[in-house]
C-alpha cells in the first residue's frame, strides 16, 4: 500500500514534469500574448507526427526525430502566431481564441488527412533496462523524461533572467506599454517568445509520444488540456507554478489511475480541478490577494 | 427534401446551444459548460419521453428547468473565478458531466425492452417522433417554433433594463457594482438562463438523433457553442443565429464538396472573419472584453487599453 503509493508518486512527478513543460508553454504565451491559444496541442501534434513521418519513412534515430518533432511543432506555431494572433489586434482576446481554435481545427484534419490511419508508432528508448531502487521500479524513460526536462527549466530560467532577450521577455509580460515606450520590438519577442513556447512543447510532446509508442491525433486536444489544466492549477502567470502544477497533476492522476481505474482517474482529476479552481481562485503558487497576478507576472 | 429538414434541425438545436452561450457571453464571462448542460438536457429528456412515456413538450420543459437548477447551483462557485480561470473551471465541470454520462447505467423496462442510459453504450432509441407518428416537417415546424420562441423571449429582455444590466456587468464590472447592481445575482441569473436554454437544445437534440452518447458532448461541441457568439458578436442575438448558419450551413454542409480539405477552407474562413470582424460579424456595439483574458483592471491599465484600441 505505502510501496505503491511511493511507486505512484514517482510515475507521477515524471509525467508531471511533461505536464510542467506544456504549462509553461503555456504561461510563456499566456504571459506575452494574454490571449488563449487553444492551439497550442495541435501544433505540438503536428511536431510529433512529423517525427513519427521521419521514423517510419527512413526509420531514422531518435535524434532525427526528436530534432524534426521539434521543427514541426515550432513551424505549426509560427503559421498560428501569424495568423491568429499577429493579425488580430490585441485587445480582441476572443477573436483570437475563436481564431485559434478554427486553427485547431484546420491542423488536425492536415494531420488526419495526411496520416489516414488511427495509430502510429513512435520510437522509445525501451532498450534501457528497468532500474531497481530498492523495492521501487524506475522506467527509464519515465527518468529520461525527468531528467529533460529538468535540463530545460534550468536552461529556460537561464534564458529568461541571464539574456537580454529573456529580459524583453518579461518587460513584455510585465507591461506591454512600458516595454514598447523602452524600446523592445514588442511584435518581434511575442513571436520569439510563441516559437520558445512552441520549442518546450516540442520537447514535451516528444517525451511523451516516445513514453507511449504510440500516437493518435488526439494527443493534440489532449495536451492542450492538459497544459491548461497545469496551468491553471499552478496559477496563471508564475513559471514556478505552472510546473508546480504539472507535477501536482500527474502524481494525482498516478495514484487515481492506480486505486480507481481509468475512468476513476479522469473524474478524479476534474473534481479536484473545479475544487481547487473554485477555492483557491488564485492557484497553489499565487497569492489571494488582487496584487497576486502582478505579482506573479513579475517573477516570471 | 428530408435532407434539408434534417439540416434545418441542426440549425435550430446549435442556434439554441449557441444562444445560450450568448446570454452567459453577454455578462463577460466566457463559459465552456455548455456542452455539459446540453447533454444535461438530452439525457433527462430522453429520460421522461423513453422511459415515462411523457408528452415531449413537458419532458423538453422539464430538462430546460432541471438543467437551469444545475447551471444555479454551479454558477455560485463557478463565478467566484474570472477569465481563463472561468473558462478552465467550466471546462472541468463539462468533463465531470460528460464523464458521468458515461458511468451512468439506469435502465428500465418498457414494451418489452430496457431503455435508459446504459454507460459508454449510451441512450439507445429516444423514439418519440417516430412512434406518435410524427413527420419530418412536423418536428422542424415544432424545433423552430421553440427556437422563435426563446429568440424573441431574449430579444425582449434585451431592449429591457435587464439586458443593459447584463451588458454592464460584460462591458465593466467595477463599473456595474458602483452603480450598486449585483454581481453575483447578475452572472448566475445569466448561467441559469443559459443552462435552461441548452437544456432545451439538449432535450430536442436528443429526441432528432434517438441515440445519445457521452461522445458528442466534450470539449468540440463546448468550443462550437462559444464560437458562435464569438464569431457572430454580442451586438444581437441575430448575430449567433447568422453564425450557426454560416458555420453549419456554409462551412460545415456547403463546403462537403471539398472532401477531406473541408475543414482546412472552414479553418481559414473563420480566421478570415475574425480578422475582418474581431467583435465578430454582429458587434459594432458589442462591449469590449479585452478585460476578459487581460489583467484585472485598475485604472491605470483600463486607460492603457482604451489608448491602445483607439
């Protein structure tokens, strides 16, 4: 019982992690656009199965794949950021999220056309063997998962606090009209910063397409939910929460998976969501208080 | 010809699902519950006509009440949480109802055979029209006579003080509370007038198809029923009426000579509308909702804002 519950959690923080990634995909747009894109799943979709394309044609490696999953999903992007966001003005938030998901729409029947059948394989790192700890299992590709995007927080925390551009970055997310008034390209970081976001999805939609093996169309709306859900969870606008989120997310879902089935998991996970939504309205990381998202946005 | 009736149909129960996204939309709040609340209504509908053997117009008013106390008892924590956070919350809460559906088995005997909901197999043979004789004219006629019904209901409340208080609390909340409405009873009101609409879309949408299943009811048809609105602007209802059509008609039926490419024409028509229209194809006097996915606005951003739209 104990064993299983440890054995759960740490399934769960390497899920988590995923989430966490798609979570601050998100907030990054979240932080510069302040508009809801709701296609943010399906381009990382387009990634993987431009990956997925790569390994069945030529049965490429897995950095060939990793590197064009990560080409797919920035390319998707880009063609959202133009057209649905670029070109909306910005105060037409709902423009935008009614735009993107017309884009949702467009890139999943790009992809089922291309891709006719309901499945497709991808590539996994199954040759390692499993760790033992003790009396606890480590799948490897669960501690590759961990283990990248560890790596890519710590390089995304560089970017955003050691880099110039990391600095338009969150000068953008703290006030559009200061950052445009000192100078910074406001159009320019937004779509850099929608290409970086575009670039961590990549790498999570890989990690988890390479943990499965297996791939359907519908991994788009389904990373899409869950990065929202992570997000929201986490708090809007804080990098800390949205990957704080990410984990809580996954170990919740790992142990509901183990003690009450599929379907028990996904009702779980949506209670709890409401609840956490509806009582604590500002996130685990965020604060009650009306200053809380400012703040937030400060620390991004 | 029973095609186009067949579509007519489709027009008049999305009209509905899309109006009552529009009430919840006119107060600022972008809901992603109402696909929940639709399958709320096809259930308990299908539930009073199937296994009752109630008369439809009371099981279809049935389901609009029933649905109308749940979108109540909802929109109280609901709207405790704005923007984003509202419209992740809402979407949690269509997944809870949609997943329900598909545990719930409640069966029972009638002529002979088990009607109900019967878990992911769904709601088999919601047979009402067929078995009372009814003719595919006869239910559209009875569809759209509901749909006029509720337009014109909604029409009416909109040129009454109640539709310009809506319209504050959607333009301004701080605004709207100074001059002493109140919120909360303002945006639950909206949220059970809403979930008492999609109730009704719900019940006649389910006695249309006869079968039902937890399938149809997630996040695609949640997205559809805020894009009309969205699409057709908060300047009228006529707007998501002429949204519905366009989606429906012209994007969805109209382009099926396209085949497979359909839905990349219907993507790139819709980005082309919002680019056109951004407070959508009805809204030169939609309230802006930029606030919406925004900062909560203090003084000093609302001026930002207003600069940076002009």
């Amino acid at each position: 019982m104990l064993l299983d519950i440890v054995q759960n959690t740490l399934d769960g923080l390497a899920i988590g992690s995923a989430y966490g990634l798609l979570a601050i995909g998100f907030t990054l747009i979240f932080g510069v656009m302040r508009r809801l894109n709701i296609a943010f799943g399906p381009s990382i979709m387009v990634g993987i199965f431009a990956g997925a394309w790569l390994h069945s044609q030529w049965s490429a490696g897995m950095i060939p794949v990793f590197l064009a999953t990560l080409a797919g999903a920035v390319l998707a992007s880009a063609y959202v950021e133009r057209i649905s966001f670029a070109a909306i003005r910005g105060d037409a938030a709902l423009a935008s999220m009614a735009s993107s998901f017309a884009i949702w729409m467009q890139l999943e029947e790009a992809v089922v056309h291309v891709f006719p059948g309901r499945t497709y394989a991808f590539p996994t790192l199954q040759t390692i063997p499993m760790l033992e700890i003790g009396p606890v299992f480590l799948r490897p590709e669960y501690l590759a998962m961990f283990l990248t995007a560890a790596a890519l927080i710590l390089l995304l925390q560089w970017i955003l606090t050691r880099t110039r551009f990391g600095l338009e970055v969150r000068t953008l997310a703290d006030n559009p009209e200061a950052a445009r008034v000192s100078g910074v390209n406001v159009a320019q970081v937004a779509f850099l910063t929608f290409l970086l976001a575009a670039v961590i999805g990549g790498v999570a939609g890989f990690l988890i397409a390479a943990t499965d093996g297996q791939i359907t169309p519908k991994i788009g709306l389904w990373a899409t939910m869950k990065g929202l859900i992570a997000m929201v969870i986490g708090g809007l606008g804080s990098l800390r929460g949205a990957l704080i989120g990410g984990l809580v997310l996954g170990v919740v879902e790992a142990q509901a998976q183990w003690f009450l089935g599929a379907a028990g998991r996904e009702i779980v996970t949506y209670t709890l969501l409401f609840l956490a939504l509806v009582m604590l309205p500002s996130g685990l990381a965020g604060r009650a208080d009306a200053g809380a998202r400012t703040e937030a946005l400060r620390r991004l | 010809m029973d095609f186009y009736f067949g579509l007519l149909q489709i027009f008049g129960v999305h009209t509905l699902l899309g109006l009552s996204a529009y009430v919840v939309l006119l107060t600022g709040q972008v809901s992603m519950a109402q696909a929940g609340f639709y399958a709320i209504g096809a259930y308990a509908a299908g539930a009073c006509t199937a296994m009752f053997g109630m008369h439809i117009l009371p099981a279809v008013l049935i389901a609009g009440l029933l649905t109308a106390v749940v979108a109540c008892v909802v929109g109280f924590p609901a709207l405790r949480v704005k923007g984003l956070m509202l419209v992740v919350a809402t979407l949690a809460f269509g997944e809870m109802v949609r997943l329900f559906f598909f545990n719930l088995t409640w069966q029972v005997e009638r002529g002979g055979e088990m009607v109900g909901p019967n878990g992911a197999e769904g709601f088999r043979s919601i047979r009402y029209f067929p078995e009372n004789g009814w003719e595919i004219w006869q239910v559209t006629g009875f569809i759209w006579i509901i749909v006029a019904v509720i337009m014109v209901a909604l029409w009416w409340v909109d040129r009454t003080r109640a539709g310009a208080v809506l319209r504050a609390v959607g333009h301004d909340e701080t605004a709207a509370q100074s001059i002493g409405l109140n919120l909360t009873a303002v945006k639950v009101g909206a949220m059970t007038a809403g979930g008492f609409i999609a109730g009704i879309g719900g019940g006649i949408y389910a006695h249309t198809v006869t079968h039902i299943e937890h399938g149809v009811f997630g996040v695609l048809l949640a997205t559809f029923a805020i894009a009309y609105p969205i699409l057709g602007g908060l300047g009228s209802i006529f707007g998501t009426l002429i949204a519905v059509l366009f989606i429906q008609g012209f994007l969805i039926e109209g382009l099926r000579f396209m085949g497979d490419w359909r839905s990349l024409l219907f993507g790139a028509l819709i980005v082309l509308a919002m680019n056109l229209r951004p407070t959508g194809l009805l809204g030169e006097h939609a309230p802006r909702l930029s606030q919406l996915f925004g900062r909560k606005t203090n003084d000093h951003d609302k001026s930002l804002e207003l600069k940076e739209a002009e």
